[in-house]
C-alpha cells in the first residue's frame, strides 16, 4: 500500500514538474517569437532554472516510503530541499557567468514556472 501512496506521489509530483516545462517552453517560445533569439534563449534558461531543481527534489523525495521508513522520508525531504536550492544557486551562476542573457526574460519565465508550482493545488486535487 505504501508504494502505492508513494507511487502516486511521484507521479503528481513529475506531472507538476511536466506543466512547469510546458509553461517555461510556451513562455520562450513567445519570447522567441516577438522579442528574437536572445529573449527565446534567456527565457529557456529562466525556466531551465526553475525546472530542473524541482525534477531532482522530486525524485529525491520520493525515493522511500512507508512508516518504517518514515525518518528517511522526512531526511530526503530535506536532503532534497538542500539540493534544489544548491542547484539553483549553481545554475543562476553558471548562466550569469557563461551566457549573454538578457534579464528581463530570464527572471519573467523563472517566476512564471514558480507560480505553477505555488499554485499546484488548484490543479491536482486529492482523492
């Protein structure tokens, strides 16, 4: 039963990571298409940004299940929490450092993927 729950955990889980891709490739798709090459491109790697960390939380979080293991879910939360943010902080840098971006369209589609994952509850409801 547990590996059930958590099947179906993970799933939702890649489902929200699957719309915040959607979103952040709609975003650069439409900031390719009316601002050029460079917008489309910092827009990719704000969403890059925003996606890539919350698919390796995921799948970090939901690594083990049932309630005898129940400290080493709570420890790969966390663990996963640590990483996301770590690589966050590394992608931000990697892409200031060896990209030519533009700011606008990096930060607007970043924030777009975030809103999708702060408003995942309206779109997955429990059952």
């Amino acid at each position: 039963m547990s590996k059930v729950l958590a099947r179906r955990g993970r799933w939702s889980a890649y489902k929200l990571v699957l719309m915040q891709a959607a979103v952040a490739g709609g975003a650069s798709i439409l900031f390719f298409a009316v601002w050029g090459v460079q917008f489309g491109y910092s827009a990719l790697a704000g969403g890059s940004i925003a996606v890539l960390p919350n698919f390796v939380f995921a799948t970090l979080a939901f690594s083990h299940t049932g309630a005898s293991s129940a400290a080493k879910v709570i420890k790969t939360f966390y663990w996963g929490e640590a990483v996301k943010l770590l690589l966050t902080i590394a992608m931000f840098s990697l892409v200031f450092i060896n990209l030519k971006v533009a700011f606008m369209p990096l930060f607007v589609c970043y924030v777009l993927t975030l809103i999708v994952h702060w408003t995942a509850p309206l779109y997955f409801k429990q059952s």
